[in-house]
C-alpha cells in the first residue's frame, strides 16, 4: 500500500471513529438526565400603593410590556417600572456627560512616536 492511501485511510478512520464516539457518548449521556421540571409561574405582586406603569427587561429597556413573564430577548424575568421611581418617564436617546468625565478633558495633541 503507497503511504499516502495508508494516511488517507488513518485520517479516515480516525474521524469516523471520533463521530462514533460523539454519537455514542451523546446518546448514554441524555439518558441519565431527568427532565428539569418547569419553574412555577411566579405572580408579581405590586408592592403597596405603588402603581405599575409597564415590564421591561433589564438588558433591553426599550421594549415594553403590558404583563409579567419571560424577555423573548434575554430569557429573563421582566421587571416592572413604577411610577413613582425617578426618570419614569420615556427613556432618552441623548447621552449627557459632565465635565466632570472625560469628555470634556483637555486633550493631548501631536504626532505619535514610536520607541
């Protein structure tokens, strides 16, 4: 046999039995997993006196929602907006920066050298 059909047939071999192995370690291993049981729903209580104005997902503040349940974006549980917490009012696309931050410091200016 020339050595390249004889390396040919070591790599082929070698993947078949790599998939094989796979497949068989995939089907023992899902045997011995129990199915989770799924959470119960947990009912959102509104805290005392406090009016709920919309959910949202904290990872995706700007879709709203009218009820409780799962972000279709994050798979997370939805948090409620109340009314009465600061900035309750409709998210702001503008970004503010104080002096106070990096934008408005004082910026180096002149060639880069290398060293």
């Amino acid at each position: 046999m020339k050595p390249a059909v004889g390396w040919t047939l070591a790599v082929v071999l070698a993947v078949a039995g790599a998939a094989g192995g796979y497949w068989y370690g995939m089907s023992q291993g899902m045997k011995q997993v129990a199915p989770a049981a799924p959470p119960a729903p947990v009912a959102p209580v509104a805290e005392a006196g406090r009016k709920i104005l919309y959910w949202y997902d904290p990872m995706y503040p700007q879709q709203r929602f009218d009820k409780p349940g799962k972000s279709p974006f994050m798979d997370m549980q939805l948090v409620p907006k109340y009314a009465d917490e600061a900035g309750a009012k409709a998210p702001s696309r503008s970004i503010r920066a104080s002096c106070k931050t990096s934008a408005c410091a004082p910026r180096r200016r002149g060639r880069a050298r290398s060293r």
